[in-house]
C-alpha cells in the first residue's frame, strides 16, 4: 500500500514519456510516408527570413513586416479560390483578369455613376460568381477543359476591364473613404488581437477533445491528452509572440485580419462539412466519388464559383491597397502569383490534397521574397527567377511525396 503512489507516478512518467517518443514517432511514419504537410513551406520561410534579416536587418522590423502582410492580403484571397479548383485537379487561369475587373468595376460604378460602395462591391463579387458558373457548366456539360475554358476567359473578361475603364484608363479613389482606410490605414485593436491569437490554440484544444471522447466511445485509439495541450500551447505562443512583435510597430493590418477570417471558414468548410469531404473525394477520384452518390457537377459548381468570386474580392482588396483602379489592375504576375502561392503552400497538383492554410503560407513566401529583394534594390527580374526557383521545387516535393505516399499505400 505504502508504494502505490510511488508506482502511479512512475507510471505517469512512462506514460508521459510515452507520449512524447509517440509523437515524433507519428511525424517521422508520417515523413517517410510522404505527408509532409506544411513542413516544406515552413522551412522555406524560416531559410528566407534569415537569409534576408542577414542581408538587410529592416526586413524583419516591425513595420516591414507590416506592409508585408497588408501586401499579402490582395493576392492571398484569390489564392484561397485557386486551392478549391486546384484540389479537384483542375485550374482557374483567368483569376487575375477576374481581380483586375472587378477592381474597374468599383471604380465605374462607385466613383463615374455614383452608385454607393456596397452595392458596388456586390455587382464586382456577382460577377465573379456568374463567371464562375459559367466556367462549370462549360466543363459539366460540354466537357471544355478548365485550362481552354479560362484561358478563353482570362482574354475575355481582359477585355472587358479595358473597355469599361474607357480611354482614360485609370479611376483614383478618395482617398479618405473607408474602402481606402481598409485597405492601406487600418489595424486591428491590440487587445482584439491579443484574443483573437488565443482563438486557435483554444479550437484546437476543443475539437481534440471533441474527437477524443467519440474514438474513445468507439473503442478506438486516441492521441493522448498531454499532446494535444502542448500543441495547443506551442501554437498561442507562437502566435501571441507574433502579434506582440507585430504591434511594436503598427499591428495587425485588418486587412489581412480578413484574409486569415475568410481562410479559416474555408478551412471549417473543407474539414468539417460534407461538402468538404465531397471535394477531397471527387479530387482523388471523381468516378468513385460518384459512384458513392456525389453530385460531381455540384462541386466543380462551387468550386469555379468560389474561385471567381474570392478573385473578384481579391480585386477589390487590390483597388482599396492602391487607392485606383485601373488597367494593370490584375495584370503581371497577379495571376501566377495567386496559382503559386496554393501550390507552394502545400496544396497538390494532382487534386485530392490541399488546406486553406496552404494560401495563407505559400502568400507570404512569395511576398517576403518580394520584399526581401526590394529592400535589397534588386531588380524584379532576380523576383521572378527565385519565385519561379521555388515553385519548380515545390511541384517537385509535391511529386515526390505522391509517389512515396503510393508506395506506402497511402496515395
């Protein structure tokens, strides 16, 4: 009697220390499997961030990083519409023209015909969400290829942009309008910060326990309590220390505030409900999807229509950053820029694999490196050879990681 609570304790260490040696043993199964997760893309920031903070000490300032994620925000939200189309094993080539019209469209209707704002930003994503619907019944019914059909679209809706902004080409926005505010002055509350960086590591906690008690009512194995608190903990205090540091300048850009809100309702969307699951589903295999009595047309349906209409909402982003609409609007590398950041995040070539998060990181690889270069006043040409550099690797990752998954029986 006198020994059982030395023995309990000594079991709780074993238990504990079990726990421990379980979860690098998942991660490491989970590496040699070819699930990489975010892993690639988070290394890559880490390399750049260094590289970059050694070469030039203002790029990891406060301030910097600022502006950084207020220039992350325009192209980020397109790059969450290219993550639907892309997890279907399919592609939106013409999200840059849709950013670029629907940014012309808020100056026409708002500025030139007097039209008030809201109803201004709801013809822009309307639009958006009609093109997107267009693109999926030309594949549903007449089995166009995504990549003809929006490539036919992205000349089109060009088009478009240039002749609704007329001759003159270019619309400035007052400058003292919300619209702009939003998109170039406003910051998030610090305490509103502060609780929003608790959110994460609180959800976290929640679903895991949620998860839990239903495998446990099951019979089925569950990750131990212990793991699940520290990841949680890992995650607040990495964002919390983020957020401190972030509002030693400015703080958090609302903007981007929006962005990350729109990525983790995707995320919701994609994980927790049926049709997410339909969209892993049809992307891995769209006839045994239908087999399985997935309506298939449905969701190439909301895919190209969430697709059209985030680029229309990264278009409007992109005027209210640049105070303007005009006929670069959605030009450039807007386009490639939006498809390599869901690619560089993590989300699959092949369909079947991919995560709101996925936009959220591959933005700010492509953003940082951005920046990095113009802090260091090289040209854009160096921009275009690295983003172009990194997006070759990884596509090569991505293929990579697909054979090794199919040959561990996990493809």
């Amino acid at each position: 009697m006198t020994n059982k609570p030395t023995l309990d304790r000594a079991d709780a260490r074993v238990r504990h220390d079990d726990s421990l040696k379980g979860a690098l043993k998942d991660f490491t199964d989970r590496l040699r499997s070819g699930d990489l997760g975010m892993l690639p893309v988070i290394v890559s920031l880490i390399l750049i961030s260094t590289v970059f903070s050694m070469l030039n000490p203002v790029f990891l300032a406060p301030n910097n990083l600022v502006n950084l994620l207020f220039d992350c925000a325009t192209v980020g939200v397109i790059s969450l519409g290219i993550v639907c189309v892309l997890m279907l094993g399919e592609i939106d080539l013409s999200v840059g023209s849709m950013s670029g019209l629907a940014s012309a469209m808020i100056g026409v209707l708002w500025v030139n015909a007097g039209v008030s704002l809201p109803l201004a930003i709801l013809a822009a994503l309307a639009t958006g969400a009609l093109i997107g619907a267009v693109y999926a019944i030309l594949y549903n019914r007449l089995g166009m290829p995504s990549f003809v059909s929006t490539l036919s679209g992205l000349l089109a809706i060009l088009g478009l942009q240039l002749y609704i902004l007329g001759p003159t080409g270019s619309i400035n926005l007052p400058f003292a309008s919300p619209l702009v505010g939003f998109g170039q002055l406003w910051i998030l509350p610090a305490w509103l910060s502060y609780l929003l960086g608790l959110l994460p590591g609180a959800v976290m906690v929640w679903v895991g326990l949620s998860v839990m008690k239903q495998r446990q009512a099951a019979g089925l194995s569950s990750q131990p309590l212990t793991r699940l608190v520290l990841k949680a903990a890992a995650l607040t205090v990495a964002l919390e220390g983020a957020i401190y540091y972030l509002h030693l300048g400015r703080g958090v850009p609302m903007m981007f505030g929006l962005f990350v809100l729109l990525a983790v309702i995707l995320n919701y969307g994609l994980t927790r409900t049926q049709w997410g699951r339909s969209m892993f589903a049809v992307g891995g295999n769209k006839e045994a999807a239908r087999r399985s009595g997935i309506n298939v047309r449905r969701i190439y349906l909301s895919a190209f229509m969430l697709c059209s209409t985030l680029a229309a909402l990264g278009g409007i982003l992109s005027a209210s950053r640049l105070a303007s609409s005009s006929q670069q609007a959605g030009t450039g590398d807007v386009n490639l820029n939006a498809i390599a950041a869901a690619v560089i995040g993590g989300t699959s070539l092949f369909g079947g694999r991919g995560s709101a998060w996925s936009a959220v990181l591959g933005i700010i690889v492509i953003q940082a490196i951005s920046n990095g270069l113009t802090l260091l006043n090289l040209s854009s040409s160096l921009r275009y050879m690295i983003t172009g550099g990194v997006l070759a690797v990884a596509v090569i990752v991505d293929s990579l990681a697909r054979q090794s998954r199919v040959s561990h029986g996990r493809g």
